[in-house]
C-alpha cells in the first residue's frame, strides 16, 4: 500500500509539472497554435487518479 501512496505521488507532481507548462505556454503567446494532445493527456491522468482514489475508499 505504500509503495502505491508513493507512486500516485510521483504521477501528481508529473502532471502538476505539465500543467504548469502548459499555463506558461498559453501566458506566454495565447494566440499561437497550441498541441492539443498535452492538455488531453494530463486531464485524463487527473481523472484517473480521482477514479483510482475513490476506489480506495
């Protein structure tokens, strides 16, 4: 269960680093032409580890 605890760890801060990027990047040129597939990928990591956390409980 801990080794869990530490991996779901280590997935959070990935994702709070890529959301992050992606904050700045639209900051930075909010007109430009942005990847679509980044933000997809790190709103599915979200959902899944909201999912993953209610099937502890």
């Amino acid at each position: 269960m801990e080794t869990r605890k530490i991996v779901r760890g280590i997935i959070l801060a990935v994702l709070l680093v890529c959301t992050v990027f992606l904050i700045y990047s639209i900051v930075t040129d909010p007109l430009g032409e942005h990847d679509i597939m980044l933000p997809l990928a790190v709103t599915a990591g979200f959902i899944a580890l909201g999912q993953d956390k209610r099937k502890e409980r």
